[in-house]
C-alpha cells in the first residue's frame, strides 16, 4: 500500500497543478508517483484476482484458466 505521506503530496501536487501550475520538477515528481500509485493498485487487483474462485450452480470449479495460472504462480 501506497504511504499516507505519498497520497496526500499527489494530493498536494494536482491541487497546485489546478491553481497555480507546477515546475518541471514537481511535474516529474507527480509522474513518478502516479507511477507508484497505479503500480500498486494494479498488484492489488491482482492480488484479489488470485484468491477468487468461481463455482457454477452444479457446485463445479469453473474458475478461468488465466485466474487459476496466477494461483499456481503463488504455489511455486
């Protein structure tokens, strides 16, 4: 998870943007944390991809190929 101190400086960072403009450097500075930001939002969403299962009416695992290779990817 992303640090409460980085949160609120993309906070900080897009609230100026919106008001005053930013320097190259503060530019830079917000790409690399957006970069961050949706890095771990991506493993997150993976993460729960992982766990999930799905099973039809009948009681049958019918959980997707792609899903079940990521589970297996954990196990090794």
């Amino acid at each position: 998870m992303l640090s409460k101190e980085k949160i609120n400086r993309i906070n900080e960072l897009a609230n100026k943007s919106k008001k005053y403009g930013l320097t190259d450097k503060e530019k830079q500075e917000q790409q690399e944390l957006r970069k961050d930001y949706l890095k771990n939002v991506r493993k997150s969403f993976k993460n729960q991809f992982k766990g999930m299962k799905i099973v039809d009416p009948n009681g049958e695992d019918v959980t997707p190929k792609k899903v079940k290779d990521l589970q297996k990817e954990d196990e090794l």
